[in-house]
C-alpha cells in the first residue's frame, strides 16, 4: 500500500474514530511515548528522546539492531521488541496488554519520527482505543529537514512518502498530482530512484526538484536543478544511500519561452554580482517560477556578450 492511499485510509479511519464516543482514559495505563530518533547523525536526538528512551519499561522498534546501536550509544539498557509491518498485527495487542497493565512503552521507527511512512499508526490507534494515554517526543524528520534546505516554497507542502514500486500503478499515482498546487516531498530506494524520477520527468514535465541524499550522514548530498539534467546526470551513476526528493509545485503557464527585458535585467545584474550562470538560473527558477533552462541559456548568452565587450 503506497503513502498516499495510507493518508487517505487514515482519514477515514480518523473521521470513523471522531464519531464514536471517546474512551475514558485508563488511570492506570501505562504511556506509549512516539519518540522520533535521528535520521542518519546520531548527534541530532532530543535530550527529552534520551530521557524518555531511558526510563521506559520497553522500546518498540522498526528494527531491533539498528537501534540497539542507539542504544548502545547512549548508554541506554532497556529491553527491545520488534514491531513493523510484517509483525504488526500479532505484535500490536501484546504491546497493548502491557500498556494496559501500567507498562511505558517508547515507540520509535529506524529513523525519524514514527508513524511517518511506518505501521506505527495501527498501534497507536489501538492504544487510543483502549483509552491508553499516547504522548509525541517530537524531533527529526527527514521531510522537514529536506524542506528547510530546499529554497522551495513551504508555505504549503504535500508529503507522499513512497509511491508505488510498481511502475503502472507509480504513473498513475503521478498522474494524480499533475495539477498539484503545492510543493511535493517523496521519499524514494536507490534502486527505485531513477525509475521513480523518469516518470516524474515523462508526466510532470522538467520540473525544477532538489534531491538529498543520505542526510545529515557524512556523504550527505543536495542536488538542485530540472529533472531532465539531473536524469542525464544520473544516467551512468550507481546511486546508493537513501533520497528525500522535492518537486517544485506546477510553474504558471506563460514560463516557458526566453526570459523577459525585465528578467534579462535580473540575470545580467547577479553575473555581475559573480553569481554563476548555474547559480542564477537556480535562483530565478525558484523565486519566481521561471523556466530554469530559458534562464540558463539566456544567462549563457548575456555571460558571452559581457565577456566580449
């Protein structure tokens, strides 16, 4: 099931829940803390996550080894348990019972916040349910940090996660967006990465994105640019680590040709502040939705002339 068929599951499941009548919560319930863990930097956890991971009775987890690394980072000794999609259903009311008999339970995903493109939300909807006290230990996302750093628009954004590992049903989830307001943020595999960034290309037309890969690790990297060049790119390149990729919402028609006198000015004036042709035509694309290949190679061109004088 893909991100965005689990956000409209949810939302009914939501709106089913809001009609019943709410549970009493249970006096004497333990917590189920979600506590969200580092998305790559072991550095970059709450010192309340730390608190709360050490004084639980139990840590709920996506993958036992790899946040028994964690752990064993910090020093923090408590017993672990698997839960995931694959076990989630038999797992889920074992996790419940403890809950119910006084036990804290953390919550925590292989990294970033739970719930966020994991089956967490089975478990703390079975939680609420039982009137089990739930409470969030906010920290690190890889969609909001990947947005901080685009330069793309966050006033209203879109998260998809996963679209679908299946290529016929992939371009009709696209198909879907192609009128899409809003910024889009997608998180992709590194052998699903080129497949997934050819049908945005073929469907969304040569949308300006930002790609990063394995953030706040110490190959971090952010690739800005339009699809097409960035396919080309990527075409002779064996692509690993994880990818966060950011699709700059739908340009307004009326972009698509050479830049206007007005914009001309604009491009020419930043190559004399030193700005590279590259750089500008990342700057203008984003601030003001202008075709980022129009720009460049108009930006080529007054680069050429400025040279020649």
């Amino acid at each position: 099931m893909t991100n965005i068929q689990v956000s409209k599951d949810l939302a009914i499941h939501g709106m089913k829940n809001n009609n019943k009548k709410s549970r009493t919560q249970r006096p004497d319930s333990g917590t189920l803390y979600v506590v969200s863990t580092p998305i790559g930097n072991l550095e970059d956890i709450t010192l309340r996550a730390l608190k709360i991971l050490k004084k639980v009775d139990l840590i709920a987890a996506e993958n036992t080894r790899h946040t028994r690394e964690l752990c064993s980072h910090y020093g923090i000794k408590r017993r672990l348990v698997s839960y995931h999609q694959h076990n989630s259903k038999s797992r889920g009311p074992e996790l419940i019972e403890k809950l119910k008999k006084g036990l804290d339970i953390a919550l925590v995903s292989n990294a970033g916040t739970p719930v966020v493109s994991d089956p967490g939300a089975l478990l703390i909807n079975s939680a609420l349910e039982e009137g089990i006290r739930v409470s969030p230990i906010p920290g690190p996302s890889a969609a909001i940090a990947a947005m901080s750093v685009s330069g793309l628009s966050a006033d209203r954004f879109l998260f998809l996660g996963f679209l679908s590992s299946k290529a016929n049903k992939r371009r009709k989830e696209i198909k879907d967006l192609l009128y899409e307001p809003a910024t889009m943020v997608f998180y992709e595999t590194p052998h699903r990465i080129k497949a997934m960034l050819k049908d945005l290309n073929d469907i969304l037309g040569d949308r300006y994105v930002v790609i990063l890969r394995e953030m706040t690790k110490v190959y971090e990297e952010i690739i800005r640019g339009p699809l097409g060049l960035i396919l080309e790119d990527f075409e002779d390149h064996m692509l690993k680590g994880e990818f966060t990729v950011i699709v700059a919402s739908r340009q307004k028609s009326g972009n698509e040709g050479l830049p206007t006198h007005k914009t001309r000015d604009m491009i020419k004036g930043l190559l004399q502040n030193n700005m590279g042709v590259k750089e500008v035509a990342e700057h203008l694309s984003q601030r003001f939705g202008l075709n980022y290949r129009a720009v460049y190679r108009e930006g080529l061109n007054i680069k050429k002339g400025m040279e020649h004088r």
